[in-house]
C-alpha cells in the first residue's frame, strides 16, 4: 500500500489559488494524486484547550496507527495461507482505505460535531481501546486452539521414535491383560528388516516365535510388533538396542489412546468452529479502527490549521498520494508553492540544502503548511 500526506493551507484566495497551481504541477508531473479531504465545522474551544489537545492527539494517533497494524498482522497470521485473500479483508466501510482515504466523509451519526473537541477525542480512544481489548481476548483464544492443535499435530509428524502411535497402533496387534506375556514395539532400520527377522528370537529366551509383524512404516524404518515373556523385558531390550533395534517405551491403553484421538477431534472442530466469526470480527473492527484512526488525523489538521492559521477557521484540507518514486521532488514543489506560509521554515530548510525534508519540531515534522502523514505500508502482506 501507499504512504498519504494530508495537508492544509488557509482558505484565502491566495491560497486556494496556491492549492490549484498545487494540484496542476502535481497532476502533470505524475507527482501525486490529489483529493479534497473535508472536514466539517468543529467546535474550536479556547485556544489553550487546543494546545493540550495537540498533545494528546498525537499520542491517540500513534496508539490508533498501532491497533491498525495489530489487527492487519492478525488477519493475516489467521489466513496465513493466502497473502492476497488477507489483503482484500482490508476495508473501511465496505471499501478499499485508498477509495475511502479520496472520497473522506466525516461520520456524523458517531462524532457529531455539537461535541467538543475533546469529547469526540475520548469517544474515538474508547472505542479503539475497547477494540483493542477485545482483540486480546478473542487472539488468546484462538491461539490457544491453534497452539495445542499444532501440539498435537506435531506428534503425528515426527518419526517413528518419537510420533504419537494413537493413530497407527490396534487393539489386535497386542496381547493384552496376560499376567505373563507383553507386545513390545520395536523400531528396526529399513536395512536391517532382513537382520530382525533372523534374529529377533533369539535376542533373549522366552520370544514367541513368529510373534512379530510390521505394523507401519515411514522413510527410516518400521514399527515391529514382538510378544515376550514379562520377565525378560530388560535383556530383551538391553540385546536389541545392542543390535540397533529400539524398543519404544509404550503400554497400549485404550481410553489414553481414544482420548487422544478425540481431542484432536475436537480441536481440529474448535478452530475451524472459530475461524468464521473470528475472521468476520477481524474485518469488521479493522474497519472501524482505520475509520477511527483517519478521523483522528482530520482533528489533527483541524487543531494544527486552527493553531497555526488562526481564527476564525478557515482553511482547505487536501490529501496526497505521492508517487514513490518523486517523493522528494513532490516535497521540494509543495515548500516552494507554500514558502510564503512560513519565510523562516523554508529558510531554514533550503540552508541544510533539503536533505532533511522537515525540520524536526517535538519528533514532528514541520513544513510552512500543516502536513501529516497517513503510512499505509505497514499494512502490506507478504506473498
């Protein structure tokens, strides 16, 4: 995705005169794609009110831009199967955030504009907070599932050694409840099937004869049944791992083994239970938290144009979408055409020769206009 600059500049005729010639260098130099961005009447309040709002606004906008990027990530570790399909969840009202970012409106029915400003502030922190909040909770339970099927899927990968038998053992291939006799699973190289057949007999007295039988197999070896006397388990263990024959620790029981089973039953029903309305969540309070977070950028232009132009309010709100590739040029033509909003920053730029494309005022950057920055490039998923 792109990067946005939401600028404005006063509303006088010098200015908006300013913004076409603005709008014509940029459209016929390929610099950016410009789009009215309108910002209704607010309630300005005092002037001191503004400036503690300044700060706070800043801070919401970082926490906003922050709950965005959470949420993004999370749709696409959910749908970790398709980057493309994780992209396209990635709406504000139903639309894509570049249609939504060009054709702006203010919410009216959530933030009236009766509101002060610092009351439509607390109402967009509460609800990104509260978002955020539910987001925790429904990412730790669905993780959860997630990490304890992975747990058990796990054990159904592994080799021979050490995989989880529930899936591959039967009833049928033990001898069960002999006060004398056990089945024992050997796991024998595939190179030495033709050495166990001769010798397993005789690794130690009291062997069925002909009790074994190869019950799975995976690209090392197989899984050998053998039936023994209880008494000689430790030599007959002791002489086949002398022989490169390993006899996996393991007692056949029936209800651990079913248990098994169904829990991962269960959880594979669980995620698959979950991942719709997860999913449909995600998308639906990724929109409101973008749709919150750009109406926190438009009181950031409505307190800054106010601090910086003065009243009563009067100024021209504009957003950007630089080409990536003219990003500086874009810049050095919108400082010219605008200088005159502020002699001394541009000064100051042109004597540290624009290789800084800012001064650097509290970490923000300053330009003779208000400029803000709307980073979208978080947002993108690898393919």
């Amino acid at each position: 995705m792109s990067e946005f600059w939401l600028i404005s500049v006063p509303g006088d005729k010098t200015n908006l005169a300013a913004l076409e010639r603005m709008n014509t260098v940029t459209s016929k130099a390929n610099l950016s794609s410009n789009a009215k961005f309108v910002i209704p009447d607010l309630k300005v309040g005092t002037l001191d009110s503004l400036v503690g709002l300044s700060d706070d606004l800043g801070k919401v906008d970082l926490f906003g831009e922050s709950l965005i990027k959470k949420i993004a990530q999370y749709i696409g570790e959910v749908m970790n199967d398709s980057a493309e399909k994780a992209q396209e969840n990635l709406l504000a009202n139903g639309v894509d955030l570049i249609s939504y970012l060009s054709r702006f409106e203010w919410d009216m029915a959530k933030y009236p504009v009766k509101q002060s400003l610092i009351n439509i502030t607390d109402s967009l922190t509460k609800q990104m907070t509260q978002i955020e909040t539910d987001l925790k909770s429904r990412a730790q339970t669905y993780n959860n599932i997630k990490s304890n099927l992975h747990s058990l899927e796990r054990k159904t990968a592994g080799n021979l050694l050490t995989r989880t038998l529930a899936d591959i053992v039967n009833k049928e291939d033990f001898v069960l409840n002999s006060e004398y006799l056990i089945t024992l699973l050997v796991v024998v190289p595939k190179t030495s099937y033709a050495a166990w057949q001769k010798t397993y007999e005789s690794l130690s007295d009291m062997v069925v004869p002909r009790s074994t039988k190869l019950v799975a197999e995976d690209t090392e070896g197989g899984l050998f049944t053998v039936t023994i006397f209880r008494k000689v388990i430790d030599e007959f263990k002791a002489k086949a791992r002398e022989n490169k024959f390993i006899v996996r620790e393991f007692l056949y029981n029936e209800k651990e083994l079913q248990s098994e089973k169904d829990e991962l039953i269960k959880l594979e029903a669980d995620k698959k239970q979950q991942y719709g309305p997860l999913l449909r969540w995600l998308k639906v309070n990724f929109s409101e938290a973008f749709i919150a977070w750009i109406h926190i950028k438009a009181l950031r232009v409505f307190v800054e144009s106010v601090l910086r132009y003065g009243l009563p309010v009067n100024f021209h709100a504009v957003i950007l979408q630089p080409n990536k590739k003219s990003m500086k040029r874009l810049r050095d033509v919108l400082n010219a055409i605008f200088r005159h909003l502020d002699e001394a920053a541009a000064a100051n730029m042109k004597d540290v020769g624009m290789d800084i494309p800012g001064l650097q005022l509290n970490t923000q950057e300053y330009y003779p206009y208000v400029c803000f920055k709307i980073d979208l490039t978080s947002l993108d998923f690898e393919p």
